[in-house]
C-alpha cells in the first residue's frame, strides 16, 4: 500500500524533552517526509505508540474557501499497519468527498 508519509524518515528532534506525561507514554517530536501529488516535503511529525502523524498542512472542502489545519496520521504497527488517515474541519464523514483530495502543503 502507497502512504504519503514516509515512515523510514522520521528523525526524532535533538532538542525535544519530553515531559513526564510524554515520557511514560514514549511520545516524541520530530520530522518527516511527506509526498502529496509528486511533491515531497519535510514536515513537523510526531510519533507515539502505534502512531505516527505529520503536520504542517492545511485543507479545504471542494466548495469551501476556509483553509483548515489538517494532519496525516500513519498506522505504524498493529492490524490496521500502513494505514493512513486524513483530517481537517469537521468530521463529517461524506461519502462522496475524499479528505486526501483536499490536503496541501501550506507555504
């Protein structure tokens, strides 16, 4: 299965200290390369358990103009392993409309 995330990227910030919370929970920050339409970027990411998400982008329904704050997350282990999902706005769950198709970079 093709994913936008690139999982072997990842690269987890040298400066990052988790809080205890983070910590017991093996919770880090980092980056990671994410390829949307042929295009690949470096993205801020974090990862956690069976979760790997990238942020940094933004998304838009087909008939809106509001850009939201959307974000990528990869399964990384488990049964549901490669599989993506993508969030923006609201959830709404229409069956006609691909939240993929309405990700982008934000400059």
């Amino acid at each position: 299965m093709k994913t936008c995330i690139n999982p072997d990227t990842y690269t987890v910030d040298p400066d990052f200290t988790p809080s205890e919370t983070e910590a017991h929970y093996g919770w880090t920050k980092g980056t990671v390369e994410v390829t949307l339409r042929g295009e690949t970027r470096r993205l801020p990411a974090s990862k956690t358990g069976d979760y790997l998400t990238a942020r940094g982008l933004g998304g838009r329904y087909q008939t809106g103009t509001k850009v939201w704050p959307a974000f990528i997350t990869l399964h990384t282990e488990g049964r549901l392993k490669g599989v993506e999902t993508y969030d923006f706005g609201r959830d709404d769950r229409a069956p006609k409309f691909q939240k993929l198709n309405g990700i982008f970079f934000k400059d």
